[in-house]
C-alpha cells in the first residue's frame, strides 16, 4: 500500500484524460528557402526575405489515468505563398509525426514538453518570374523533428473543452529536392521556429 501511495505522489495529478484530440494552426519561421533556391538565378535578389510557413493540422494523443505520458500522431499542412517585385514563390510543406509528451502540470492545466518526429513528408518550392517558372522544386527525402513546450487550459472546467498553444524548434531537412526545369539537385533547409494554437477536447 504504501509503494502504492508512493508511486502516484510521484507523478503529477491527472486529469484522468484518456485521449486528447484537437485541431491546430501553425506557423513556422523557417530558414530563407526562397532567397537560397534563387541562388544563380534570375530571381535572385528579388525575393521578399524570410516568410513564414502556415496552416492546419490536427492531433491524437492517447494516455492513461495518473500516467502523465501521452503518445499519439500528428499531421499538419503548411503553405506559404508570396508576390512581391514581380516575383511569386510558393511552398508547401505536408508532414506526419508520432507524438509523445510528458506533463509536469495534468489538471485543468496541461503544461509540460512535447517532440514529435515525423515519419511521412511531401514538400515543394516554386518561384515564378513574369508569369514564367524560375525554380521548381520537388521529390527528395526529408526528415523532421520538434522539440516544444504546450500549455493547455479548460476554460469551463467541467466540460472537456480545451485551448492552448505550443511553441519551440523544428529541424526539417531536404535531401535531393530536385528542380524539374533544370535537373539539378538541392538540399534545402527549413528549420526554424514555430508557434501552435489548439482547440480540441480532452476526454
């Protein structure tokens, strides 16, 4: 018994959740991919500069009572889209990763660190010049991962509602993109940081 009582003081209070599901927006301030695919190339110097990725994604998380570790999937769809000097660029981003996350806070107050690593990727950047393509990029191999905070509240307490945010480091490399108009092959970084906005339920 008293092993027992031990081992939940250990652990922080749960809030007995069994799964967490919850749809989120995102951006991510990630490394100037416009500006270094228009390397060499016309559009070089033409670019707006560092423009962030955005858009929606979901989450599932599945944890059990008084175990304050949560493992699940999360997928999201990101896009950025830009037209400035006459030029036009556009990417997008499509990702899907494994979760697992610990919380020091589990009441009507989530709070702790969250990483996923993402297991199924698609990406593409094209750039765009008088209406005519300059760079398209597409194909490769990417890899990613995120290491973050969350912070999550029940608003009404009593009902399962919650909302909340996320913020940290993503790490997404691309191996091997390939421009379809010229051939050549590019590995392009678009690590940065990045920021969610939650709302879901926590049952």
């Amino acid at each position: 018994m008293k092993k027992l009582l031990l081992l939940v003081l250990a652990f922080p209070m749960s809030s007995w959740a069994l799964i967490t599901a919850r749809a989120n927006y995102t951006g991510i301030v990630a490394k100037d991919a416009l500006t270094d695919v228009c390397k060499g190339k016309s559009c070089e110097g033409q670019t707006p500069g560092m423009v962030p990725l955005y858009g929606l994604g979901a989450d599932v998380l599945v944890s059990l009572p008084l175990v304050p570790v949560g493992f699940g999937l999360r997928t999201e769809k990101l896009k950025l889209e830009v037209d400035k000097n006459g030029v036009e660029g556009e990417a997008h981003l499509n990702r899907t990763a494994v979760l697992a996350n610990y919380r020091l806070i589990n009441t009507i107050v989530h709070l702790g660190p969250i990483i996923s690593y993402g297991i199924d990727h698609s990406a593409g950047i094209r750039v765009a010049q008088g209406g005519s393509n300059v760079v398209d990029y597409s194909g490769g191999t990417l890899t990613s991962y995120t290491v973050g905070m969350e912070l999550e509240v029940k608003p009404l307490i009593v009902l399962p509602m919650i909302v909340g945010a996320e913020a940290g480091l993503i790490q997404t490399k691309w191996k091997d993109a390939t421009d379809s108009l010229s051939g050549n092959k590019k590995d392009i970084d678009l690590s940065g940081n990045y920021v969610k906005f939650f709302l879901g339920l926590d049952i």
